[in-house]
C-alpha cells in the first residue's frame, strides 16, 4: 500500500511516492482492463483482421484468475450441452444489435464520427450521433455507396441541432436522461472546441462555451417524459423511440414507467464507460456497473409483465464477446459500444479530451491533429464481426441458437467458486441471478409493437388528408379547425411528411396556412418546418412550438374576449424550446422558461415568466413586457429585446453572462420591423400603442446580448470588413480568441 511505502521505519531512503493514477495506466499501479498490452492487440487485430489477435485481446479480459475489474468477472457459465457452431445465429444478423454510443460531433473528430457511422452502417448495426446534431451533407450515400448518416439521433438537453430534417434522418431517435459515466451533471464543450464547423452545426456561435443543462426542461415528471417520447414520434413516424437512463437503484421502475411512456426502447448505460472528458469524481463516485441497473431493468419489467412491450439495451465498457453473452443472459436484446471502437480507431486513452489536444486525432477538432487520425471505418467493422463472432463461439458452448433465446436466462450464470481474491469474500451475486416467478407464456424479450395512436392524432384524422395536394404538388391550402386540449402535437406529423419531401428547405412560405380555434393541447405545432403556418386563436398548454424549424406560429385570443391579452397568460411552459428556425407572434403572456435554447427563431412576446431566455444560442426574442427572475441565464448567443417600462428588468436579469444596454439604430429598425409583423398577424393592441409611440417607446427598450457572444461577432464583422468570406472571417476571429485565452492563461 503507499500509505506504508510512505511511512516505512527507514523513512527518508526514498525522497519519492510512486506517480499511481486511478484514471490512467501506470507501471506497478492500478490495474486496468486498457492497459498498453490489451489496447495494442487489439488495434493491431482489427487492423490486420486478425481474428486470432483478437482472441489474444479477449484472452486477457475474461482471465477469470485475473479479470476482477467488473462484476461479470466474476460470473461463470454453467456445464451445458453444446451444439455445432452452424446451428448458431450468423455473424451478419447478430451484427444487427450491436450500436456505437453517444458520442457527439464536437467531442470526437469528423474523421472519428463519420468512421464509426461508415462502418455501423456496413455491417447493419447502428451509430449513435450524439447531442450535438450532425452536418445534413452526411444524410445521402456517397458516389462509393458508404452512408456516413448516424441512424441513431439523440435528443439531449441541449438540443443541439434538434430539427425536423435531423429527426426524420434517424430510424431511432434517443431521449438522453442521463450519462452513465456523469449522471444528473450535463454536458459542457469548452469555447476552444467550438470551431466554426462545430458551431455551424449546432447553431451556435464559433469560440462560445455550450452548456447541456443537467434536465430537459420539458421533462419534469414521467408523464412529461412520455409527451417528448410521442413528440418525437410524431415527428417521425418511422423511427424507434428509446430512452437512456443511468444504472442506478430504483432504474427498475423509471424503466417501467418508460414502457408504459409508450417508448420502444430503454437502455440502461454503466458507470464504468464515460470519455477522459467526464468529470472525475464522477467517474469514480457516481452510477453503477450496468450489470446492476439491466438485471433490475429486467426483472421489473418481467415482474409487471411490460417486457414484451420493449426493447433492453444496454452499454458502459463492452469490450469482447463474453461481455455481450453475459449482458444477454441478464436481459439485454441490444449492445452499445463506445470506448472500443474509438481504440480501435487509434485512441490511446490519453483522457485529455476536453482539452482539444488529443495526440492521435479521435478527441479534438484541431485540424493539424485531426491529420494525425489513423483509424479507418474497416477496423470498426472488424472488431464488431470479432465480437459477434466469439459470442457465436460461446453461444454454441452454452447451447443457444439465437440471442432471443438467452435472453434472461441468469439460469446458466453462476458465481465463480474458483476466484480467490480477498476482496471477493462475502459477496453476493444472488439478486442479479433471480428469476422472476412468472408464467412461461410472459416473453423475456421484446415481441410486441407499443401502440402510439398516430392514426388517433389530428394530423392522421385530419391535416395530413386535407392537406396532400400541398404535401405532394406544393398548391396553397388554407383551411380552420376547431381544437381542444386532448389534441397534442398539432401540425407536427404533417410538418413530418413536409420535411421527408422537400428536406431543410420546407415548401415556400405560407404553402400551407392552418387555423385552430380552441385550446390546443400540449406541444402545439412542435417541430413544425418552413411552409407550415399555424394560427391559433385560442390558447395553448405547454412546449408550443418546440423545435420549431422554420415554420410560423401565430396566437391570438378571440376578438371575442373581454380580457387584455398583455395581462394575461395565453401559453403554458417552455415554450420554443431548442427552436432552430422559424417565426413566432404571442399575443399574451407566456408562462415560464420561454425560448431555452433557442438558436435561430425570431419571437415576440407580451411578457414572460421566470427563466426566460435561458441557455439561448441564437435566434432573436421581443418581449413587450414585463419579465420573471433569472431571464438570460446561461444565454451564449442571439439577443433578446425587452421594453422595460417599469425599469426594474435589470433586478430580474441574470447578468453573469450578458451586457445590458440600450439598442442601436440598426437593432432598433429590426426589432420595429418585428412588432409590425406583430401587429399584421395578431391585431395586438399592446403592439400597436408600442408603435404609436415608438418615438418615446424605444427609448425604453434593453437588448441583452451575451458577453462572448458579442465580442466574437465584433471579431467576425472586423474580419469580414477586411475583405474574408463569412466562413474564413469566423474561423479567422475563432483562432484569435483561443489566442487570447492562450495568453491569459500564461499571464501574457
């Protein structure tokens, strides 16, 4: 122990400790399952497509003298009858479960991205894009037939890129609730990795740090969870809807409530895989191994028979084909894998990722170290054949034909007797191996659809119908609806079918112009793209408008109504969340948290509630009234204009990350033209006292604009004005920012 080394009785022989290192490898250190030995057999056979350095690699991990880094280390199989190899599921359809895990474009290199989505997409597998969108350029086949697209797009806090073009390019579409290697703590891509082509992306602004808040802030509850999981299969009919959560205790019955959210999907991820960008005490103190979280994801489900209603999957450190097999027989249908197929692409686990100086090219955007990338979207598809064929291997030892068959049966684990080690003493494995007393009949794996009721929406019944010769001839429809709160997600199925045709560029504007009348239910016009008008007059419940995508929504009260509209709330909660595009005119109050994470719609509002505006990116927000508390938290990007007629908006602002200031002539021109509009589609009178006396009015008026924001557009306009494109003038002020912080780092 160092602790003895340190305070041996020759104290003073030795001036030094031993260097030691939980995270990373040293000589006569801590034990790790990558180490130098383990990391080089198995890149150099997926290199060489060598099947027998594999099983060298593997040889090292499943060492049941040895292999006491995880619990699965110490399961052994039970004696079984064995059957012929050929008798065994093939590679190709065993290929078919295996994923690669969230890993962002930002956080990992285009070279290393697209890789891995190449090669998932040539053995038939899945890659997962991650939360930070993905470049719409990847979503056709290239001239040699690879397709570089991510099946798997995931929905994250941040929302980065979340839009109805990116959600209908996805056969699944993941809700992220958590990380398994920092649950419950968000994301955070420093200001240096935020290159332009990052930036551009996620519509963001180049240099400026992006925050992935620790909740969605429209999932406060399950009942919330299971709204996002039927937005999002509205948005897109076609795809799987799956859920990630975080192995921890009581995982059982959050993934019990997801089944019953209707999702297709829920995977349960481990503690013990997680990028060098993680937090250390969290890779340390936080989740559990994914053993845990699936053995009491299973049993639930079996338990309160939804197991046959969707499918287990389950990640965090798979690294050979008997962990595939032992996270089968424990529940799971499907597999993810991260930190391997980045070794196999050339990681060395230097666990600097945060700091864009990966030496090998996998974890940075730098692009004299992005030169330096080895890896190649074969070695990718080499090591997932390898995995799938040693499952094939032990399958035909255990006697299985196929993975459905294992499913479940913790009946041929058993605790290895034969592991020695002290630590294992006491031990007890015998909860993950229960077995449920449940009817034969009760399937272990999936075997039946969820049932979303998407011909039971009003886009199925309805809007889609009347609205086919727009869909497929582009000819103007216009036509009034009456609606009532049990009709959620209005209009965003038909935007669906908008997008699948005529992708980002939607159908020109006002193609489609529909009217509501009532009280729309939740998620009103979600995701809805450019051609897509929505006019309610009426009110509407919570999330109008998110992930608006360049369509156009427009709220009024009846002319009928005896209120004032300024004075009062006319739509719910985090409305215009994660909006990338599009236009917007509330002729109300908006209840709280009103446009987070905006990053490209143009808004007015009559006042909103508390938070507005936060961990806004871009896009531009009026507001005509009075604000809550902590508007323009985390706010990295766009502006926001508030008339402050009170004069005490500065008591409500949070000015951590934004200057407050008057408006300039130029701002003051957009935001008049803005409340124009405002005027035109809403009739607002609170909008037409505004311009009636828009030479005392507009005096009166804050614009918000984020510090590092501001300071890189001053950048971007200096380098433009000298005669560079847009694209070179951003890169050009990006490199002179990552100067500066260089500098103020050193003290210079």
């Amino acid at each position: 122990m160092r602790h003895t080394h340190a305070f041996k009785v020759e104290r003073g022989s030795e001036k030094t400790l031993e260097t030691g290192d939980d995270f990373q490898w040293r000589q006569n250190g801590e034990d790790h399952q990558y180490n130098p030995k383990t990391i080089h057999l198995l890149q150099q056979a997926c290199r060489s497509n060598n099947y027998k350095l594999f099983k060298e690699y593997s040889k090292l991990l499943t060492d049941t003298d040895h292999n006491l880094q995880s619990i699965r280390g110490l399961l052994s199989f039970k004696k079984r009858e064995p059957i012929p190899i050929d008798e065994v599921e093939s590679v190709e359809s065993i290929c078919k479960r295996f994923k690669t895990g969230a890993m962002s474009y930002g956080s990992i290199s285009q070279e290393a991205h697209e890789a891995l989505a190449i090669a998932m997409n040539r053995i038939g597998g899945k890659s997962n894009s991650g939360e930070g969108g993905e470049d719409p350029a990847r979503f056709a086949p290239d001239p040699n037939g690879d397709l570089r697209r991510s099946s798997i797009k995931q929905v994250a806090s941040g929302r980065f890129g979340v839009s109805s073009y990116y959600l209908v390019n996805a056969d699944e579409i993941q809700i992220k609730v958590a990380q398994g290697a920092k649950p419950g703590e968000g994301g955070h891509l420093p200001g240096k990795k935020v290159y332009p082509w990052i930036a551009e992306v996620r519509g963001s602004t180049p240099g400026v740090g992006l925050i992935s808040p620790p909740p969605h802030h429209d999932i406060y509850s399950i009942e919330d969870l299971a709204e996002l999981i039927h937005n999002l299969k509205n948005a897109n009919p076609s795809a799987r809807i799956s859920v990630k959560l975080v192995s921890e205790v009581g995982v059982g019955t959050i993934a019990a409530g997801v089944a019953k959210g209707r999702a297709d999907l829920v995977l349960i991820s481990g503690y013990d895989g997680g990028t060098g960008a993680a937090p250390r005490t969290s890779l340390k103190h936080a989740g559990l191994p994914w053993e845990i979280g699936l053995a009491e994801t299973h049993q639930t489900l079996l338990l309160n028979r939804l197991r046959d209603r969707i499918v287990v999957e389950t990640d965090g450190k798979m690294m050979t084909g008997r962990d595939v097999v032992i996270a089968s027989l424990l529940g799971a249908e499907e597999f993810g894998f991260s930190t391997a197929p980045l070794v196999v692409l050339g990681c060395i686990l230097m666990r600097v990722c945060h700091l864009d100086t990966c030496p090998v090219g996998v974890a940075t955007q730098n692009p004299e170290l992005r030169k330096k990338f080895p890896g190649e979207a074969a070695h990718v598809a080499n090591f997932m054949r390898f995995v799938a064929k040693e499952v094939r291997e032990l399958m035909a030892e255990l006697g299985f034909r196929t993975i459905n068959e294992m499913i479940g049966r913790t009946d041929v684990l058993e605790a290895n007797q034969a592991i020695t080690h002290w630590k294992t003493k006491g031990i007890d494995l015998s909860e993950l191996l229960y077995q449920p007393d449940v009817p034969k009949e009760v399937s272990r794996y999936q075997t039946v659809e969820q049932v979303h009721g998407l011909d039971k929406t009003l886009d199925g019944q309805e809007l889609i119908p009347l609205c086919i010769e727009a869909i497929e001839n582009q000819e103007k429809v216009e036509a009034t609806f009456s609606i009532r709160n049990i009709n959620r997600v209005a209009g965003t199925m038909l935007g669906s079918e908008i997008t699948k045709r005529y992708g980002a560029e939607g159908l020109p504007e006002d193609t489609i112009d529909l009217t509501c009348k009532g009280s729309a239910g939740q998620s009103f016009a979600a995701f809805i793209p450019r051609g897509q008008t929505m006019r309610l007059v009426g009110d509407a419940n919570d999330f109008l408008g998110k992930g608006l995508s360049g369509g156009k929504i427009i709220v009024h009260p009846s002319r009928k109504s005896t209120f004032v509209p300024e004075e009062n709330i006319i739509v719910g909660n985090v409305c215009f969340y994660g909006a990338t595009g599009g236009e917007a005119y509330i002729n109300g109050i908006a209840g709280e948290r009103f446009c987070v994470r905006n990053s490209g719609a143009s808004v007015v509002v009559e006042g909103v509630g508390d938070h507005g505006c936060e961990y806004m990116t871009g896009g531009t927000v009026v507001v005509l009234g009075q604000t809550g508390k902590n508007f323009a938290a985390g706010m990295s990007g766009g502006v926001a204009f508030v008339l402050d007629e009170s004069g005490d908006f500065g008591q409500k602002c949070n000015q951590e990350q934004v200057l407050l200031g008057s408006v300039e002539e130029e701002d003051l021109h957009r935001v008049y033209q803005m409340v124009e509009k405002h005027v035109q589609y809403t009739n607002s009178p609170l909008a037409i006292r505004v311009l009636d006396d828009w030479s005392n009015l507009k005096k009166k008026f804050i614009r918000v604009i984020p510090k590092d924001f501001l300071e890189m557009q001053t950048r971007i306009e200096r380098y433009e004005a000298s005669g560079l494109s847009k694209y070179k003038a951003a890169l050009a002020a990006f490199e002179e920012g990552k100067k500066a912080v260089n500098e103020a780092k050193d003290g210079g």
